[in-house]
C-alpha cells in the first residue's frame, strides 16, 4: 500500500504491527506542507520497490489499496505494466 498521505504512515505501521521504514517517513515529511508532493514521493518510492522486486524476480505484486485504487493504478502505469 503506497504512503499517500502523513496520517496514513501512522496507520500502515499500526496495521502491520511494526515500524514505518524511517528512511521513506523523512522523506514524506520533508515535503510535508505539500499534500501533492507527498502523494507523490510516496507513489515514486512505492513504484521504484516494486520495480525493484520484479527485478529481482518476485512473481508478481499484491497491493492492499483499501478502496483507494488511484495510486497503485498509477504505480501499474509508471511499472509499464498493462491489464489482461
């Protein structure tokens, strides 16, 4: 599930019961001020791992979108990847 907002970083790491990676938290709040900017360094990182999985092999990818499909349809685009 991609960070797309500062509220939602506390609630990721409150479902999966663990921290939140400190390292992608500084930089959502480094754009902070800016809902747009952290929609989408959170997309742009979240693109960049799944590029990076595929690379290295992973099958395939899951994402838990909780009705907000919008940014991982983004993700699939910026993947190159296509329906069917």
């Amino acid at each position: 599930m991609p960070a797309t907002s500062l509220g939602s970083i506390k609630r990721m790491a409150e479902m999966q019961g663990s921290e939140f990676p400190a390292w992608l938290a500084e930089k959502l709040h480094a754009v902070g001020d800016d809902p747009a900017a952290v929609r989408a360094v959170g997309i742009a990182e979240a693109t960049r791992l799944c590029s990076a999985l595929l690379a290295g092999g992973a099958a395939g990818l899951h994402f838990y979108t909780l009705n907000r499909s919008t940014a991982t349809r983004e993700i699939y685009e910026n993947l190159g990847l296509r329906e069917g």
